[in-house]
C-alpha cells in the first residue's frame, strides 16, 4: 500500500511538473516545472527498477538541461525574478531527494548515488546565480564543466557499482 | 500492485500536454520544452512496457531516446538564439 502511495505520488508530481509547463507565464517557472517533472519521472524509473534509465534522466536531463535553460534564458533578454532563483535552489535539490526516498530503488544504497546529481541541479543553479550578479562568463564556464564533469562521473561511477547492469540477471 | 496500464494512461496525459504546450506556447524555449515532454511521454510508455513483458531492451531504448532528446534539444537551442540575436519576433509574419 505504501509502495503504491508513493508510486501514484510520484506520477502525480510528474504530471504537475508538466502542468507547470503549460500554464506558467515566464520561461524561467517552465524550466522550473519542466525539471521537476523529468526529476519526478527519474524517481519512477528507480520505482520500476530501471536503474540505468534513472541515473541517466538525473544526471542528464534534470542536471544538463535544468543547467541549460535557465542559464541560457538571460540571452533571451528575459531576467527570472530573484524569488524564482531561490525557490528553485531549495525545491530541486529537495524534490531530488524525495523521488530518490520514494523511488526505493538501490541507488539509496550508493553514497554518492544521492549527493552528486542533486549538487548538479543545485550548483548549476549556483552557476546562473553567479552569472546574474558577477556576470563573469569565466567563472560560469568553469563551474558548468566542472558540473558536468561531476554529473558523468557519477553516473559512471553508479553504472560501474550496481550488479544489475553486469550481473547474470535481475532480482 | 503497479499496473503498466496506470503508467500508460499517465503518459497519455503527459504526450497530451505536450501537445498542448506546443500549440499553445509561443516562445520558443517553452516550445523546446513541450517537445521534451512528448519524449518523456514515449520514455514513460517504454518503461510502462518494459514492466508489462519484462524485456529489459526497453531501458536500452530509453537511454538512446534520452541522448538524442539532449542532442535535439542543442540544436534547438542554438537555432532559437541565432533567431533571438537578429531580433527575430516570434509572431507569425504577415506574408
């Protein structure tokens, strides 16, 4: 029953996260929403034990392209609301953690399984935040390498460790 | 109990505001994004499936629908700031 709960919570958050795509007004709440929803569908991926489709929707699309968009809106000549920033610093790194919880999936039993996607979501926010007050691109370019260079690694590191990708069979 | 049909209606309604977004949405960031969420919607679907008849080769096509959704959406990207620094509008033109 819990298991169920917490499946349905987690397609609910999906289907939010879509919503939120369709009717925010600016850019920068969509990119927000969309996040969550790719965040949230990892975590059903982890459900369904699809382990390998789970670390890659992390690491790829909620770290890579949350970084993306919300970095490259300011060419847009379009400025998220400060509010917008701050939200996004505590809602994502906490929504990452809540679908990792809820997804039950062994990606928990990794210490670094939880840790290294959620601080790419959260430093690539750190890096667009540098950008709107330094605007040094240097310093952008530098902690965008150094996040994706992270995100690879530990998804690289997490596909390396489970046994479910070289092992004889499933559980 | 999961039910792969529960996973599949959800990505009907997923594809469906997708489909929305695209046709809705005018800027063209929010239009990218409505194109991811189909592909998310078709991943879903491919997972709901790979549950249904235990044939892991549905994660494998994940992962590859995955990487071209990142290539896709590069390229998409670049195209809309090229538009954007000539100071395209996005309005349809009056042709």
């Amino acid at each position: 029953m819990a298991a169920t709960t917490a499946f349905a919570l987690l397609l609910l958050l999906a289907i939010a996260g879509a919503g939120g795509v369709l009717l925010f007004r600016r850019p920068g709440q969509c990119c927000v929403a969309f996040v969550l929803c790719s965040t949230a569908l990892a975590g059903i991926y982890g459900f369904l034990d699809l382990r390998f489709a789970a670390l890659i929707e992390l690491a790829i699309l909620a770290g890579l392209f949350g970084l993306v968009f919300i970095v490259v809106l300011p060419w847009f000549g379009r400025h998220t609301a400060p509010r917008t920033w701050w939200a996004s610093l505590v809602v994502l790194p906490l929504t990452v953690l809540i679908t990792l919880v809820l997804s039950q999936s062994a990606i928990q039993e990794s210490a670094a399984g939880p840790l290294l996607p959620m601080w790419a979501v959260t430093g690539s926010h750190l890096a667009a935040l540098g950008r709107e007050w330094f605007t040094r691109h240097a310093v952008l370019l530098i902690l965008t390498g150094l996040l994706l260079l992270a995100s690879l690694v530990s998804t690289a590191y997490l596909v390396r460790d489970h046994d479910a990708l070289f092992g004889e069979g499933e559980k | 109990m999961i039910q792969p049909v529960t996973i599949l209606i959800a990505s009907g309604l997923l594809f469906a505001i997708g489909a929305a977004v695209l046709i809705v949405r005018k800027h063209p960031l929010i239009v990218l994004l409505g194109l991811e969420l189909l592909l998310q919607a078709v991943n879903l679907a491919l997972a709901a499936l790979t549950l249904w008849f235990g044939d892991w080769n549905g994660q494998i096509a994940i992962v590859v629908i995955v990487a071209i959704a990142a290539s896709e959406l590069s390229v998409g990207i670049g195209a809309a700031i090229a538009c954007s620094q000539q100071h395209w509008t996005w309005r349809e033109r009056q042709s």
